[in-house]
C-alpha cells in the first residue's frame, strides 16, 4: 500500500540505525528514550527495533495507553453504569480491563448490556435506533479521541438524541509529559513524541515544556523508519546539546494541528485536574464536559460515584506506565499474567506495554 | 484502524467518506476535516478521518533519508 511499504524499507531503516549507532558511541554513557504513545510502542515491540541499537540505548514506555493509564475510580464508573442496567458502549480493549475480580466481559456473560463499538459514531446511531434504551460511552483516550466525541455530543444536541450519554475520562498528553520529566527517578533523555496525537494538538503545546526541561523531542510517525529516524534525531539533538521538538511526521502532522479538532475539544470540554495510573494526580490533565453540556454527562445524570479498588497484587502496571519498570521486571509477567488471563491493565490493551512486549516474544 | 495506516478516499458523501485501507472498505466520518477530496490519503481513527496525508511531503522526505543515508 501507497506511504506503507516504502517507510518500512528494511536497507533505509539499517543505514539510519547505523548513523544512530555511531552517535551512541560518541556519547558513550547509557541513553535513555521514553516513547509516549502506545502504538510506538506496539510498532517497536512489532518490528524488533530494539535490536537494531547499541546497547547504551534504552527505550522505555510511558503513559501511552489509554486503557492503562485510566485509574479503577474510573473504571468503577463505568461498571457501576452497566449495573444500574444502563447500555454501555465502550472500545474493544476495555472489556477485559480486571476490576476489582470483574470485567465488563464477565458482566456481559451475564446479561448486562454491554456493547463494543469501533467509533463513537457508532454509539449515536445504535442510541438513535434504540430510543427506549440509555446508552452510556466509556470516554476514553488522548487528544486523538476526544475530539471525536465532542462532535458526537454535538451531533446528538443537532439530531436531539437525549438517551446517549458519556462518562469522560479523557486524559491530556502535555501535563503528563511535564509530570513524567519532574519526576527525579526517571531521568529521561530524549522524548518520542505521539504521532497522532501530535497531529491534533500539533507542535506547540511541546515547546515549554522541552525547554523547561532541556530534553530533546522528536514527532513521529508509526513505521520503522520513522521511529529509527526519530532516535536518530534525538541523539544528534543530544550529541550537539540541543533540546528542541522536532517533527519527523510532517507528511501528517502540521506545526499548528488540526484546528477544528481543538476547537471541538474546547466548545465541549474544559481542562480538569485527574487521577493518572501510575503517576498520580495532575493538574489539568483530564478533559470535563463544560456546564452547557451537563445533560450529557452520566456521572451527573445517573449519580454515579467512584469507588476506589485495590491494585492487584505483584502487578507493577502503574510502574510500567510511567517507565521506572519493565514488564520483564514484573514477577507475574508470561507467568501468571497474559494476555488471555490479564492480571493488570498493561497486559489488555494491545497498546499496553506488557502486551506488547508479549506478543513480540519479549521474555 | 488507528495504526496510522493512510487510507484512499473513494467517495465523498456529505459527512461521511468510503476510504479503502488497501482494498478493505470503510464508512469513515469527515467531522474534523474540511475540504476531504476523493484520491485523497487520509489518517483514521475510531472512524473518523483525523488529517489528510501530505502526499509530495511523504515522497521528498523519503527521497531525502534515501539520498543522506545512500552509503
Ligand atoms: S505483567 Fe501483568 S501483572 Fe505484571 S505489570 Fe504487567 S499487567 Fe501487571
């Protein structure tokens, strides 16, 4: 396929990894790149870009997976909706998210309605044809999905549909990413900036913080040549003690966005403080629906209250999410813990990292 | 389907677009872009088209790293 094959040029991805190489060694100590974003992590895992690097390079994962990094008071939720008999319509890899000893899998074995579906559109049109019922969406995701719903919301107010609501629990990139480059642990070298997020939200919500921080950070897209060309970027941004955003993915990511985009998540939602797996409370990091959209929001209408639950025991999801700990350091990990019986959220999602490294025979 | 995989539009009907993801067709929404055109490379996730490819941006800048890392 056209802009397909021609970026997973096996000789082209060789020959930049060379030129990362000779970069490593000129600066000899161990370099550490996080990426942020779950499908750079499936495609590294996929494509057995590790092995292609000196060994002073380590490539880490962060925050990239929505499923993962969305803590159980939200997942308790959307549980606590489906059981009040309310039609839940979430993506796939929510439902065998464990909660508590449940999934929303289990509870649809046993007869609550809980339906999957590939786009938000899908929600509208499944409430517009059953208006008896009261669908509920499990609103999770980054910049890239949020403003997908906030067009629904808006189609559901231009269509008058009153029997589809959302449980928002949408998370923003850039607060995770200044929170992740505080933090005194983790001591990040160089940041993989998401590509489709990026293509959102563009190049700008990036800048403070990279020079706030002075870490090197590079857009990119989801082939091999785009991810060992972004390394390789960041580590000639680091040889020539530069910190800058670049953008490898400049055939889909332009400097300002999508503008309609942002200006569909700002009509419809306004920046809260949230709860992120693994790293914690941040500031403005969640996406709430404004006052004037109320009446979609399930949490009011239905008086739904998080509940707390505890983190399985031995599983290191929230570890793994903000990249102090591999999967492999994870006792459970092949173990107990796999993708047909997922003991944390890492290992459900295909974006999570403990997944990801499964399915590439990672042991 | 968000993989990033471009796919081509083959038809435009006012919100919605048929694209087809290397002969896999697909009902995919136009919300956030304006001016979506058939032939086309656009970028889907969950079913919607979030950006149009850049397709002469695409082909330089290949043409560039095959050229810089010839050797
Ligand atoms: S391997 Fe399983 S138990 Fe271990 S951190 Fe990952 S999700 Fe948790």
């Amino acid at each position: 396929m056209k802009f397909l094959e021609e970026y997973r040029d096996g000789e082209l991805v060789k020959r930049i990894a060379n030129r990362a190489n000779e970069l490593l060694g000129r600066i000899g100590r161990e370099v550490k790149i996080m990426e942020v974003c779950g499908t750079h992590t499936m495609a590294i895992a996929r494509h057995g870009l590790r092995g292609l690097f000196r060994k002073n390079l380590d490539l880490i994962s962060g925050p990239g997976c929505p499923v993962c990094v969305t803590p159980n008071s939200g997942f308790s939720l959307v549980f606590q909706a489906a059981e009040m008999g309310k039609t839940v319509a979430t993506f796939g890899d929510m439902m065998r998210v464990p909660f508590n000893g449940k999934s929303l899998s289990k509870l649809r074995g046993e007869g609550f309605d809980i339906r999957v579906v590939y786009s938000p559109y899908d929600a509208l049109k499944m409430a517009e044809d059953e208006p008896e019922k009261e669908f509920v969406m499990a609103g999770i995701g980054f910049e890239t999905t949020s403003p997908l719903f906030a067009s629904i919301i808006l189609e559901c107010r231009r269509r008058r549909v009153s029997n589809l609501k959302l449980i928002s629990l949408f998370r923003l990139i850039p607060p995770a990413l200044d929170a992740l480059l505080k933090a005194e642990d983790l001591h990040i070298d160089g940041l993989i900036l998401p590509g489709h997020v990026s293509t959102i939200i563009g190049v700008k919500p990036y800048v403070d913080i990279v020079e706030k921080y002075k870490v090197p950070a590079v857009i990119t897209g989801f082939e091999p040549v785009d991810i060992v060309e972004s390394i390789r970027m960041i580590l000639k941004q680091l040889v020539e003690k530069k910190s800058m955003v670049e953008n490898e993915y400049v055939r889909t990511v332009r400097p300002q966005g999508n503008p309609k985009a942002i200006r569909l998540i700002q009509e419809v939602f306004k920046p809260v403080d949230a709860e992120w797996r693994g790293l914690g409370e941040i500031a403005e990091s969640g996406l709430a629906l404004k006052d004037e959209f109320k009446d979609f929001d399930a949490v009011e209408e239905y008086g739904l209250k998080p509940v707390e639950a505890s983190e399985p025991a031995g599983c290191l999801c929230g570890q793994v999410i903000r990249g102090s700990k591999k999967p492999t350091d994870c006792k459970l990990y092949r173990r107990a813990c796999m993708p047909d019986n997922p003991i944390g959220p890492c290992m459900v999602s295909s974006e999570g990292t403990c997944a990801a490294y499964y399915y590439a025979g990672v042991e | 389907m968000c993989l990033g995989i471009p796919g081509r539009v083959e038809e435009v009907e006012g919100a919605e677009a048929t694209v087809s993801f290397g002969g896999i067709r697909r009902r995919v929404r136009l919300d956030l872009l304006d001016n979506v055109s058939i032939g086309d490379y656009v970028v889907v996730h969950a079913g919607f088209a979030i950006e149009v490819l850049d397709e002469e941006t695409a082909l330089e800048m290949l043409n560039t790293l095959r050229e810089v890392f010839r050797e």
